[in-house]
C-alpha cells in the first residue's frame, strides 16, 4: 500500500494549505480527513501520518472514532518508552557517575601511594645501610 505524505502548511484561523493545495480549515477538518480515513482501508499508518502532520501545525485530531482513539493510545505508547529510555538513561548516567571517582578522590590515592613509596624507599635504604 502507498502511504501518503502530508505536507501541512500556512494554517490560519480559516484556512490551511495540504501539500500546496489550499482549502478552508473546516472543508479540511470534515471532508479531507476524513475521506483520507476512509480511503485508507484501516490503515493505521496511513492515519498516523496524517494524524503527525496535524499535531506539527497544532491542529488536534479529535473526533474521528476509532482512529482518533489508536492515535492517542500509540501517542501515550510512545510518551511512556520515552520516559522509559529517559530513566534508563538517567539510570545510567548516575551508575557511571558512581563508578569514576572524583578529582578529590584521586589527589588522595595519589598522596597515600607516594607516602608509600617514599615509606618503602626509606625502609630499603635504611636496611642496606649495614652492608
């Protein structure tokens, strides 16, 4: 099946252009869509293209039944794996935060290693001093 792409553009109070072609908003809100819908076998991606382009210009898709209902459904599908993937990122984020230390961390490994060091040179020297 051809889907169609909806290029919508110069919407005003009355009228809107749909891929270049323009008509009155009301003329698109109750027949263009709607013979779009019909023609469209059930096509859920049909639907939501048309649907997608209409939220681009801020024009609501409501009161088209059952394809306004799938639309809403697979926007709030989309806004919870969004949220998902935002607290596993975030999730994420503060386990790697935890695994790197921190600048004062690292200066105080630095100093206890080279107090050891100078602890084991001072040692060695003092032990080979006998020889």
């Amino acid at each position: 099946m051809l889907i169609p792409k909806f290029i919508l553009t110069d919407v005003t109070d009355t009228s809107i252009k749909v891929n270049g072609q323009k008509m009155t908003l009301d003329y698109f809100k109750q027949v263009f869509v709607t013979m779009c819908l019909n023609a469209s076998w059930n096509s859920f991606e049909v639907s939501r293209r048309l649907f997608d382009a209409m939220m681009n210009v801020n024009i609501i898709p409501r009161g088209y039944g059952k394809f306004s209902r799938d639309y809403a459904d697979y926007r709030s599908e989309q806004e919870e794996q969004r949220a998902a993937l935002q607290r596993f990122a975030d999730e994420q984020a503060e386990r790697m935060a935890a695994i790197h230390a921190t600048p004062e961390e690292i200066a105080e490994d630095v100093a206890k290693r080279k107090a050891r060091q100078a602890e084991v040179v001072a040692r060695f020297r003092k032990a080979s001093a006998g020889f």
